[in-house]
C-alpha cells in the first residue's frame, strides 16, 4: 500500500485571514491595496490563466482595475506560497460576473473551467482558492432572502455573511456533512455502485447524507443497509475534503461487512442505487475501459486509490454534471 496524502480538495495552501472580514472598510483597503489579486467566476466556472510554452495550469489572478464590476465579491484570504507571480501573503477575491461582463473579461470560453476539469489540473493553492470560491458562490446563489422572515439580504463581513434587511438577522454559509464509505469484505473486495443520477457504467463508492441527530458512524451504517442492504461493522474514519456542488463536506469512512453478512447479498435499493458489483484489484484493473470510475477531484477516487495501492486508470471519462 502507497503512503496515502490527503484528498485533492484537502490539500489547499491558504491563510483565510478570517480577522480582516470584520473590517467594515475592507473593500476600500483591498481595492486600494496594489497587492491585491482577483479571480474571476462565471456561472460556477473560474478564469484560467492563458498558457504559454507549456506553463503549468494556474488561475487567472487580475488586477482590481482590470475587471468590471461584479455582482458579488468575496474575500478568500492570503496566500501562503510564492510562485513567482504572485507573492506568498497577497489578498485575494472572487468576484462573480454575469454573462455579459465575462464575454468582456475573456472570450474563449475554452479558458473558463469547472470545478472538476480545473482541480486535477491545478496546483494545491489554486485548487483551495477555486473550492473555497465556489462554495460561497453557490452559497450567495441560494440565499437571497431571509428563511425567516423572506426579506431581502445584503451581503457584509467581506462576502462571508448576509444581513437581514428587516431586522438585521445574521445569515452564515451552511456545509451539508455527507459520508462516502469504501466498503470491503473478508476477501478484501469493494463494493461500488451505480447511481440512478448517472449514465450507464458509471461506479463510485456509496454515499449519504448524514440526517439531524446522527452521528457519523450511525449514518455509514445506516446508508450501507438502505443502499446495499448489507450489514457493515468495523467503521473507520479516512479523511475529509469539502465538495461545493452545492455545498456539501465529504466525510470519508472505510467499512467491513459485518459477520454472519453475505457480500453476495447485497442489492441495490432500486431507487438511488440501480447497480451494485463487488470487484477485486484485478478485477478493477480489467473492468476499468469498460466502467467510469469518479474522477480525480473526488474524495471517492482518493479512497478507491487507497484500498488498490496506486493510480488507477481513467478508463471511460467520468462526465457526469
């Protein structure tokens, strides 16, 4: 077994530099601040900076006079690593633009990336910034008004609060804790799915939300038995990385089906889980030009690589939104 790292979205290098958003002049001082950087987002999707002779993937980090105005900015901290481009301690923002002002920025919408095409691609710090500025994004997207009283919101604290306009209630981004679970038996096989959601062929491990009141380990259970219906025991924790689509903390776990359990038992519930396959390394190995697998970005494809002891081979692209 190779030694595991962590989870490609878990790896961000950032200081948040969460005391500078209760700065009520922060906009002016960043705008002010000639150090200061901005990434620029467009429908979910952030701006790539142009290669040139085979450079590396990295984001597009503008200038605040360089972009027009946006309808949403938020500060994501400093850097903590100097590339050369950009110092280690410059600020940073995400500023969301609508359709028109990203035709302006830039064009090629070759040069606008995903999430999970630009990940696997870019480098620790750019892939933190990118999740971070995504999730606040998709945040802001889902909360205009106030869940009690539905009035209208403002943005404060640098982009990471809204303020009720009413009565000043104080609104804070939500994470949603969801578990994924790479499940073994005693022959040291996994078990992977095929979600409902997804195109024929397409397998990753189960997963879940965890429901109010229960505790992590009390949902990995309780997600294998509904999915698989398979008893599972021996629950460990993994690692974690968040997944802003929309807006979820992927919890990862290892399970073992419990004693008495037959793996040969395990069926899909028909509804969320239409297939269900046991597979050995070298099963894997064989199936993989003929299944799709989760890609790089996902916690999933971490854990999978884990249990195999190395890469695994793309096979079928994973192109499911």
């Amino acid at each position: 077994m190779r030694e595991p790292t962590a989870p490609p979205l878990a790896r961000a290098a950032l200081d948040r530099d969460g005391e500078a958003r209760a700065d009520d002049a922060f906009a002016e001082r960043f705008d002010a601040d000639p150090q200061a950087r901005v990434i620029a987002m467009h429908r979910g999707r952030v701006l790539l900076a142009e290669q040139v002779d085979g450079s590396a993937p990295t984001l597009d980090f503008r200038r605040v006079g360089e972009l027009p105005e946006p309808h949403l900015r938020c500060y994501l901290g400093r850097t903590v690593t100097d590339d050369g481009a950009v110092p280690s301690g410059t600020p940073v923002e995400v500023r969301v633009f609508d359709a028109d002002a990203a035709s302006r920025i830039e064009s090629e919408t070759a040069r606008w990336a995903g999430l999970r095409t630009a990940v696997p691609v870019l480098g620790d710090r750019d892939a933190g910034l990118f999740t971070e500025a995504l999730a606040l994004a998709n945040w802001h997207e889902s909360s205009p008004f106030c869940p009690r009283c539905g009035s209208t919101t403002k943005v404060i604290q640098a982009g990471w609060a809204r303020k009720c306009d009413r009565d000043g209630t104080l609104l804070f981004p939500r994470t949603d804790p969801a578990v994924i679970v790479l499940v073994t038996d005693d022959d040291d096989r996994v078990l992977l799915g095929s979600n409902a959601l997804w195109e024929q062929n397409r397998f990753s491990l189960l997963a879940g939300f965890v429901e109010p009141g229960e505790s992590l380990e009390s949902a990995v259970v309780r997600e294998i038995g509904e999915e698989a219906g398979l008893a599972v025991d021996r629950v460990e924790y993994a690692a974690s990385q968040p997944w802003p689509l929309p807006a979820s903390l992927m919890i990862g776990f290892t399970a073992r089906v419990a004693a008495g359990a037959v793996p040969a038992g395990a069926r899909p519930d028909g509804v969320e889980i239409l297939e269900l396959r046991w597979f050995t390394r070298e099963e894997l190995s064989g199936a993989n030009a003929d299944i799709g697998l989760p890609g790089g970005s996902s916690i999933a494809r971490w854990l999978l690589e884990r249990w195999y002891g190395g890469p695994v081979d793309e096979g079928m692209p994973w192109i499911t939104s």
